[in-house]
C-alpha cells in the first residue's frame, strides 16, 4: 500500500474509532409523578447519539419492564418509527402504580461490516414513578447490564455516576465502557472527534466512575466480546455485547 493510501487507511480507522454504536431507550419522561400523565412514551434505537446519526434498527428480539419483582413483555407494543432518519421503534406504557420501573431492550444482533462483527447491546432505562424508589439497582434478566452504584434517576448535572459492568450476573473487569451524550437537538459540539465518545475503562471489581458535566440523558455502554459467534455469509464472526444504560441529569 502506498503513503497516501495508508493515510486513509489510518483516517477511516480514527473515524470509526471516534463514532461509537449505542443501543438507545429513551422516555419522554425521567419520572413519572402524575397520575393524569402517567403514560410514558419511549424511543427505542440504534444511533450514534453525540452524532446524530442513526442505524436501522430491526424489530428488537424482547422488549419488557421490570418493576415490582414482575416482568411484563411489552414487545407487543412495539410500533415503527424514526430516529435521525433510520428505522427505530417506538413504545408506550402506563405506569398505574408506584415502582421502579427498569425498561429493557434486547435486540437482533447488527452486522457491522466496518468492524467485521456484529453488535449486540443491551440496553436499559430505569424510570421512578410516584415516589417510589426501591430496587434501582435490582438485576434485570438480560445477559449484560450496567448495575448502577450511583441512583439512576435524579441526579444534577455535575454528579459523578457509577456502575458495575455484569455479564452472565458476573462482574467484568477492565471492560471499556463508552460513554456519550444524547446531543438531540444538535446543540453540542465537539471540540475534536476525540470528544465524541468518552472513554472510561472498570475495574478490576467491574466498576467505572464518570462525572456528566452537563444536563440531558447520557448513555453508557460497557463492551465486551460475546463468548460465542454467529455465522455472516456462511463465516463465523465475533460478537459485540454492550450492555448499555441510560439516564438522565438535570
Ligand atoms: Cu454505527
């Protein structure tokens, strides 16, 4: 390969490094604390958030709420729509009782070609409805999940938040955890790609620390690699697991 090539080589490579996958499950609310609007619409996807581009995201393999020690399947409910101009989902759900209430996405496993795998992310949202605030940091039943240390709901912008990194209810060290900001309205811009997506790595006991250092929903996606793989055009290729959460400060 001659220098120039190289060059572009090594700038298509920084690209990808600097625009990292999210799956994405967002309310319309952070907490529910009304009767008269209890209903929580949520926006479910797969997106770069800082970047404001999306992915088409096939109809995920289960989608379901925890709350109350129950799990109610809400796959159902699931309706098409848009995010940053690619297929997404859509949902809504009434919350008729207090409780925590833990939405989980689990999708179809994405082939990305650019990285020569596919994607898998887990993905969570933990949404408090009239007061309650037990269990936040209950498990869920997916296979990867953040376990906040840190309360996953009415924090200021400026806190510092935590979360263990689990994979099959075990903790995972040194994962790389991701970590970037739903920039919806396009207001935020990054001083250079490197700004993009941050970048903390766990533990050894599977925790990571990072401070939000302004307001709005910012998404952490912990990555590790799939013990098994899945076969594209006929060749086994690795799997991505993210286990991803989301939330929000004020
Ligand atoms: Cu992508």
């Amino acid at each position: 390969m001659n220098s120039k090539l190289a060059v572009l080589a090594l700038l298509s490579l920084a690209a990808t490094a600097a625009n990292a996958h999210f799956g994405m499950v967002i309310p319309d609310k952070a907490y529910v604390t009304d009767q008269k609007a209890g209903t929580v619409g949520l926006t479910v996807a797969f997106a770069h958030p800082m970047e404001r581009n999306g992915m088409t995201m096939a109809k995920p393999n289960a989608f379901y709420v925890v709350a109350n020690g129950k799990k109610t399947d809400l796959a159902a409910s699931l309706k098409k729509a848009k995010l940053f101009g690619k297929d997404a989902w859509s949902s809504s759900y009434k919350v008729a009782r207090p409780g925590v209430y833990q939405f989980v996405v689990e999708p179809k496993p994405y082939w990305e070609p650019a990285e020569d795998k596919f994607i898998l992310h887990y993905t969570k949202v933990v949404v408090p409805a009239y007061g309650d605030e037990d269990g936040w940091d209950a498990p869920t039943s997916a296979k990867a999940e953040i376990i906040p240390l840190t309360r996953p709901f009415g924090n200021w912008a400026g806190n510092t938040f935590q979360g263990k990194v689990v994979v099959n209810g075990k903790p995972v060290a040194g994962a790389d955890v991701e970590i970037e900001f739903y920039n919806k309205a396009g207001k935020k811009k990054p001083a250079t790609d490197y700004h993009v997506t941050q970048v903390v790595k766990a533990d050894a006991n599977g925790v990571f620390t990072y401070t939000a250092p302004w307001a709005g929903w910012w998404g952490f996606a912990a990555l590790t690699d799939a013990d098994y793989k899945l076969k594209q055009d006929g060749k086994e290729k690795p799997v991505e697991i993210g286990a991803v959460l989301w939330t929000k400060f004020e």
